[in-house]
C-alpha cells in the first residue's frame, strides 16, 4: 500500500510543486505572494475550454492559446495594476492581489457560470498504468512528466539565459541591475508572464482531475502555498521539493490517519514550520544588521 501512497502523492504534489513554483518566482520579486495566481490560471484553463468546445480546435493548439493568454495576462496584471501604485507597501499589493482574484473570479461566473464542466484531455484518468503493485492512471503519469519537465526548464532558463541570470539579478537587487543596464521593470513584468504560465499548466492540469469551474484552483492555490513556506519562500528548488513533501504527506495521513481531514495537513504544515523555521526547510533565513 505503501509505494501505491508514494505514486498518489507524486501526482498530487507535481500540482502543488507548479503553484508554489509560480508563487515563489513573483515571491522573489516584489516580496508579495500573488494570491491572485490561482484564478489567472482558472481564467487561462476555461481559455483553452472555450477553444476546444467552442471553436474546436485540436487540444495542442489550445493548450497554446492558454499559455500565451496567461502570459500576456501576467504582464498585464504587473505593468497595469501593480505597477502603477504610488508608494506601494507590501499590505497594498497583497490587497491588490486580492481584489484582482476577486475581480477574476467574479468575471469568470460572470462569462461562464458556475456549472461544473468535464474538461477534455487527451489522456484519461479512467486508463490505468501497472507498475508492479502499484497502479497509477496515464493522466497522472502525464501529470508528473509534463510538471517534471516544465520545472526543468524553468531552472534551465534560470541557469543558463542571459533573460533568465537578468531576472535573477533584479530579484536579489533591483537597484543594482538597474545600474548594471538591466531593465528591470521589463524583467518584472516578465517574471509575471512566466509565473502565469506555470500556474496555467497547473490549471490544465487539474481540470481533468476534477471539473472546470470558477473554484478550479482554490485548493491548489492553498496546498501550493503552504508547499512554498514548507520548502522556503526565498528558494524555488526549495518550494517545488517542499510541494512534493506535502503532496506526500498529505497522501500518507489520508491513508493511514483519516481521509476527512486530509485536506487539514496543508494548513497545520503551515502553522508549524512558521513556528519552528520561518524560512522554510530548504530556505535560507537572513538577519539584517544595523
């Protein structure tokens, strides 16, 4: 029963290693989780839906129209909305982020409803792969590839880029590249753009598992959240590791503790590894000194 937990919990924690992946790029940047992720990548799936059933169009050529709709919703989110607050605070951007989720949420009841829909995928959760003893789905297979292989590109964007080395320069310091020749406003709205992107795989991800509807990533929102502060908010290794833990973990107390309150561990892993290590399993914790 075990290595069966295990797979469940790589599946489940390939999502939550996407969102805190996107939550931790942004993270970085502006020292403001962007709260408003979840519903940019809900917006960005029901994109693809629309393509799908209403143009019908091939699944590859909607899944790109999503991404390139969540990136450019990115940008805008930053160059429109955050960007252009006088003398903004942490607390006002954080009221920002919310009011924006609000404003998309309620925009995507508004357009599309609130019915649950079955969002085609060319994958199904109903085929099942055996390894062994252990039985996992082809869409969760799917699921682990596709989030694996983004991750890795991400980090290999990150790594060897001159765009990628730029964005990591204006995130430890801002000032600094500016005055290196970077443009790091650009580099921000970016930074965005890519974070919206992952978030929006996330979504894709998630809507064949369950259904298509405007809640569609509240709970993933949460668990990748709780999965970025588990890992360390300051490090994205650390948060897509600390996803991974909690996708984990969250199998393992469902399975032998109690399936009703499995959805509990997210928010009790939150409480205690800001008690016992505010900056993360894997994060680094900096004193300022005067």
């Amino acid at each position: 029963m075990l290595p069966q937990v295990f797979a469940s919990g790589l599946s489940a924690g390939s999502i939550y290693a996407l969102m805190a992946l996107a939550l931790v790029i942004t993270y970085k940047t502006t020292e403001v989780p962007n709260f408003a992720q979840g519903d940019m990548a809900m917006v960005s799936a029901f994109i693809a839906y629309m393509f799908l059933t209403d143009f019908e169009t091939g699944f590859i050529f909607a899944f790109g129209a999503a991404l390139v709709f969540a990136f450019l919703l990115g940008v805008g989110f930053e160059g429109l909305l955050l960007r252009r607050m006088r003398k903004p605070t942490h607390l006002n951007l954080i009221i920002m982020t919310l009011g924006f989720t609000l404003a998309l949420f309620g925009f995507a009841g508004w357009k599309w409803g609130a019915d649950q829909r079955q969002f085609p995928f060319p994958v199904s959760a109903n085929e099942v792969i055996r390894f062994g003893s252990v039985s996992i789905s082809t869409l969760s297979v799917a699921t682990i590839l596709i989030a694996g292989i983004l991750m890795l590109l991400v980090f290999a964007f990150f790594r060897f880029t001159k765009l990628g080395v730029a964005m990591q320069a204006t995130q430890q310091d801002p000032i600094a590249a500016r005055i290196n020749g970077v443009p790091a406003r650009a580099v921000v709205g970016l930074t965005f753009g890519i974070s919206s992107v992952i978030g929006t795989v996330a979504a894709l991800l998630t809507a064949p598992l369950i259904t298509l509807d405007p809640t569609l990533m509240w709970d993933a929102l949460l668990k990748g959240f709780a999965a970025a502060v588990l890992g360390g908010l300051n490090t994205p290794v650390g948060a897509v590791l600390g996803g991974y833990l909690l996708g984990v973990i969250e199998n393992l107390f469902g399975a032998y503790v109690s399936v009703e309150f499995k959805s509990v561990v997210a928010f009790l892993i939150i409480v205690i590894v800001l008690w016992f290590r505010p900056s993360g399993l894997f994060g680094r914790h900096h004193e300022r000194k005067v």
